[in-house]
C-alpha cells in the first residue's frame, strides 16, 4: 500500500471531508483467499497510517494491453475479476449477509474499500486511458458490470467514477448508470465519488465550463467531489446552484446522507485519530511474507526448455558461475513500478525498502556459485565469462495512468539486445517484468526458458523462490498473450483468437524436495 502523491500531482493524498484516503494496487492473482490476505494486510497498515480509506480493489475489466492501467486490472475475464472482489472483505472484514448494499467497515483495523472505476474503464478504444468505451448495453453489463454485483454483496463503501465515458457520453455526468442503475437497481447505498478532478473533465477542455460541470456531475448522482485545488470555487457554485434550485435540496440530502452512513459505519466520529499501537504493522515481517507468496504464486512459466525434454527450470543452486544481466535485476523501482511512493514510480533503489532479484539469487544459490551482474553484457564478455546459465531480467519503466498508454508495447531497449546476446551463448531464462503482455514473439526462440513475472514489487526473494525450485510454478496467465499488437484487442472467446499463449496457459514445475 502506496500513499501515491507525486510531484507532478500534487496532493494524491488528500482530505476528503474529514476521510483520509489510500491508493492501493496489486499484481495479478488467481487465489480469492490470498488476495483476501492481502486485503487484511493491507488495511493494517493504512489504517497505522492514520487513514481510513483505500481507493481499491480497482474491478477494472482490461480488455486492451495499450491501455496504461491494464496492470490495476486483475484480469481480462470478468469472473476472475468478480473472484478478486475477496479484496473487499480483506480491506473493510466480511460483511454480514444481510448487509447487501450497505457499507460495512469492522472496526478501528478495518478501512472503507472503493470499487472502481465506474463503469468500463477497461475497455476503451485502443485502450487510451479515459477514452471511450464502444459498446453495447449487453457488452458492459455482461464485461464490466458483474464485478460491481459481487462488491455490492460484500459490503463495499464506496463506489469511484471512471474518467471514460460510454459510447460517447462521460461517466462522471451519466444519470442513468449512477443513479437508476447502481444507486436505485443496484441498491448500494454507500456513496458515490469522482476521480481525481473527474468533473472538471466532464466538458472538452476540461474546466472550459464548470458551473455546468458542478450541474451535471452532482445531478447524474456524485455525492463526493474530489477538489484537490479550486474548492472554494467548486463551493460558491454548489451553493449557488442549491439556492437557485438548479440542484434540488434532496440531492444533497442523499449525499449528506450516504457520506454520513459510511463515516459512522468507519467509526471516524468515536476514533478519529491514529492508532500509535499499530505502528509496528508498517513493512512488518508478516506482511512482507504474504507479499512474497503473492509474488511466488502469480508468476507464470511460459517456456521450459528449447524441447520438453530439456527442461531447464528449476535452475541448480549448485554451479560454477553463473551470469545475471539485465536493467530489471538490480532496480527496485523497476520492479514496483508505478504508484509506488510518487504517482508514476521511479527507477533506482531508494524509493522503498525490498529486495531486488539480484540480492535474491545470491542469497539463494549455493555459497560456492559465483555470481557475476553485468547489465548490458557485450558478447565477447559473455563468451568468455564460460557460464553454466544466464538469468536476464528486462521489463518496461515505471508508468501510471495516460503516461504507460503504448501502442507499441516493445521490450524497450536494450533489453532485446541483451537476451539475444546472452542466450545465443549461454543457457538463459528471461524473467520479464512489466505491467502486461508484450511483444516477445521475435526472440522466443532465443530463450531456453522465459517467465512472465508481471510487477512484483519489494519482495523478489519471491522471484528466486520459484527460479530454484524451492517452490514450484503455479501462475496461469490472466490475460491474453497476442502475438502483434495488430491483433489487439484480442480477448478469451474472440472468434479470431490466435495469441502466443492463451488465457489460462502457465506450464507446472514441481518444488525440489
């Protein structure tokens, strides 16, 4: 958990009322109930924070990898999307069965969940982050929809707006999906926020007409508006719009109302304060091990071997020397990526505390292997080094948001040139660590094996865990693998569906014993 508040955007951390709130995201996962852990994990640490409120689980349904918030997606499919909703009972405790609709946080370790962003926000034209998603009544309900139902169930607090709109018309200013549809057939009945200045984006250019923004975002069913800055101008037109009737006093009544229910249901008036006693939970041991079994479990083995027969994972801990290259094998910040610390992420190794994958092989392999780091070998050095494997770990920057939309979603350099050049001389697995697919058709081939090891964050001990063997690989892939962008998008049950690897596909290893 990130409070995510760059210098480029000032104030992501914010006072909303008096409700402090939290960016949270988290790699990919295909188990309910770890996820669930993480969710408990993650609340105990926010709320020793002294905040009270996670903008998470995202329930985003990501159906183009363009898109540079595929990886606060857990999935193109929306069942496995609606099986991670578990995030919810992590973060708020598990509601009781009669509480459908209505927000539950279970006491003073529990913080209040947001579903978002509402609705469709993953699948929007060539994936450009708050565009418009094109698509049919039937297509949103049945794609991006169901996860909202299974969040609802669980007692969800809050419900965030997407910055897209649907077939042309901008969510934060749709009357019908938030209020008849979430709010009246839905029946939830916590409260509805924007996104960060979501009004002010309601009109082209953004802000070009805000009173009509105000009129339009507060009448489509917005009870929170988020006002990082010109709040005392968003205030005078509120007011000004209630005592001309423009906005009815009962629409802000059914704010005042549902921002109220879900402030009790947090305890914020009886325990408004941090808790000093929980400051132990920050970082704490516990915590860094459930997030080293995530890392462990959501790691995908795409390739094992140039024959089935020659498997070359798990790799010896045993050898001579072996070889570590790459710009992703020594960089925590690489492996964290974006809304880690500051809101895009940064390369290096002082935005956090962890371990890189580097640290974790050494302190993996068996004392005697000499372990050699270049991170852009030239070839004479690799044919001389006389290594018994490689490891090469290359992945995409830190990104957030509009900044990681890619059209082209290449390996950046040098990372090609660095696995052509290990693995044409030296056994090698590529580890590769990014926020999604890429293109990796061209050099497959090269590769004695190849993981897919998506973001994972402080813990790379958990990277090395599974390359040794000490457990096996289980991850299977959550999304689609194309071959060319110019098939995307290409989802699960597209009738032309030709990808590199399907939806589902992870190939097994067994732990040593």
């Amino acid at each position: 958990a990130e409070a995510a508040h760059g210098p480029n955007k000032p104030g992501r951390r914010e006072y909303v009322g008096n409700i402090k709130y939290v960016y949270v995201y988290f790699l990919p996962s295909r188990d309910p109930m770890l996820v669930k852990r993480i969710g408990e994990a993650t609340a105990l640490e926010v709320r020793a924070t002294g905040i009270s409120y996670a903008f998470a689980p995202c329930i985003a349904v990501c159906r183009d990898p363009r898109w540079g918030r595929c990886y606060e997606s857990y999935s193109e499919d929306p069942k496995v999307v609606q099986a991670m909703t578990t995030l919810i009972s992590g973060l708020q405790g598990d509601a009781p069965s009669d509480y459908t609709g209505r927000p539950y946080v279970g006491g003073s370790k529990k913080v209040a969940a947001c579903a978002k962003h509402y609705v469709g926000d993953g699948g929007t034209y060539m994936g450009i982050n708050a565009n418009n998603t094109i698509i049919d009544t039937h297509g949103l309900m049945s794609i991006h929809m169901p996860a909202y139902y299974n969040s609802i169930i669980r007692g969800v607090s809050t419900v965030m707006v997407s910055y897209s709109s649907w077939n042309g018309e901008k969510m934060h200013a749709n009357h019908f999906l938030i209020t008849d549809f979430l709010k009246n057939k839905l029946k939830f009945r916590g409260f509805v926020i924007t996104d960060y200045e979501g009004i002010d984006q309601i009109t082209s250019p953004p802000g070009v007409n805000y009173s009509y923004s105000v009129e339009a975002g507060i009448g489509a069913g917005i009870d929170m508006v988020m006002v990082p800055f010109a709040y005392t101008e968003f205030i005078d037109d509120l007011t000004y719009q209630v005592k001309n009737n423009i906005i009815p006093m009962s629409r802000i009544d059914d704010a005042v109302y549902r921002i109220l229910r879900v402030k009790f249901t947090m305890g914020l008036f009886e325990n408004p304060f941090a808790d000093p006693s929980l400051a132990g939970e920050l970082g704490s041991h516990e915590h860094r091990e459930v997030a080293r079994e995530a890392v462990r479990k959501s790691l995908v083995l795409l390739k094992n071997g140039k024959s089935a027969s020659t498997p070359l994972l798990p790799l010896p801990k045993k050898a001579g020397k072996i070889l570590v290259a790459g710009s992703h094998a020594d960089n925590l910040g690489n492996q964290c990526g974006g809304w880690t610390i500051t809101w895009q992420g940064e390369p290096g190794n002082n935005n956090t505390a962890g371990t890189t994958i580097l640290s974790a092989i050494k302190s993996t392999v068996d004392p005697g292997t000499k372990v050699v780091y270049d991170e852009d070998p030239d070839s004479s050095a690799v044919d001389a080094g006389e290594y018994d494997y490689a490891v090469v770990v290359v992945g995409e920057p830190p990104y957030a948001e509009t900044a990681g939309d890619n059209l082209n979603l290449t390996i950046p350099e040098p990372g090609p040139a660095v696995i052509q050049t290990v693995c044409e001389s030296v056994k090698c697995v590529v580890v590769l660590i990014s926020g999604r697919p890429l293109v990796v058709e061209p050099y497959i081939g090269a590769m004695d094996a190849f993981v897919a090891a998506w973001l994972p964050g402080s813990e790379g001990q958990g990277v090395a865990d599974v390359l040794f063997g000490d457990y096996g690989f289980t991850g299977k892939l959550p999304r689609t693998w194309f071959r060319s962008v110019d098939q995307l998008p290409m989802n699960v049950g597209d009738e032309h569906y030709d990808p590199l690897f399907p939806f589902g596909f992870g190939l097994t290893t067994e732990a040593r014993k």
